[in-house]
C-alpha cells in the first residue's frame, strides 16, 4: 500500500468521523508519514459559529482554530497508517503553550502545519505542535496531547 502524501475531502471524510458543523478540515497536503503535514481551512460566513462570535464582527473561535489543528494532526496520522475506515477516535488529553495572534475571519484561509513530538504508528498517545496562518502570518500555536483510539 502506498501512503498518500494529501488527503482531498473524500478522505478526510474515511477517516475522521467527524461531520458538519465540525469538520474543520477541507484537505492536507504534504503528509510526510507520521512526522509532518499540512491542513488547510477555508474559512466562510457560512458556518454556524459566526452567527454568534461575533454578530458584525465574525471571528473564527480560538478552540476551533486548535480543533481545525487536531483533526489536521488526525488526518496526517490516519492516512499515513491506513486508518480509512471511519472508526478512528481522536480524544484530547491536554493542549498547552497556546497562543493566539491574529484575527482569523470568513474569507480566510487558515493553513495549519503539524509536526508530531511524540508518538507511533500503533501507540495510542501522541504529541503534536501545531501552528496556524494567514497568508503567512501566524494566528494561533498551540501543543497538544491526544490519545488516538479506534472505535469497534
């Protein structure tokens, strides 16, 4: 089996459970195994957390950012594993050293880069570090802990 190096929707979709609302990852480039990858988010007017954060003035929440950041971190893992079956769970056990920068509204594309600090392809707790952009310029970081589980 060769493992894919970008995960389109279709994918994201076999192997994250999650759904609208909170799918909070279009596609993932540059997956390099279980090391590094790339998600990206576009962000539209459409989504239901802007109708109340802020009314007039939207802005994308700082937890979905990090969200956005985990479930990029859970693609990366689930494809470079072979994980498509829909039954992968993604649990947080702890973030920290999160920090955010800059606004990040409907129009944007918000471009999260992962690197894992710890963990491996049957290891069920993980150590990512995550940092989000716009056009360059950071909005929010973040580490995080997840423990990576597969639903039977």
């Amino acid at each position: 089996m060769t493992t894919p190096t970008t995960a389109d929707i279709q994918l994201i979709q076999k192997i994250l459970p999650h759904r609208y609302p909170f799918l909070l990852v279009d596609k993932v480039h540059s997956i390099d195994g279980t090391s590094s990858a790339v998600g990206i988010k576009n962000v539209t007017m459409n989504e239901p957390h802007f109708q109340g954060h802020f009314p007039g003035a939207p802005i994308m929440p700082g937890v979905t950012i990090v969200e956005a950041m985990a479930q990029t971190a859970g693609v990366m893992c689930g494809a470079s594993m072979g994980l498509t079956d829909g039954n992968l769970l993604i649990y947080f056990m702890s973030i920290d050293k999160c920090k955010f920068r800059r606004k990040v509204i409907p129009g944007d594309v918000l471009e999260m880069k992962l690197e894992t600090l710890r963990g491996k392809p049957g290891g069920k707790v993980w150590r990512f570090k995550g940092i989000a952009t716009v056009e360059g310029e950071m909005a929010a970081e973040a580490e995080f802990a997840a423990m990576m589980d597969q639903q039977t």
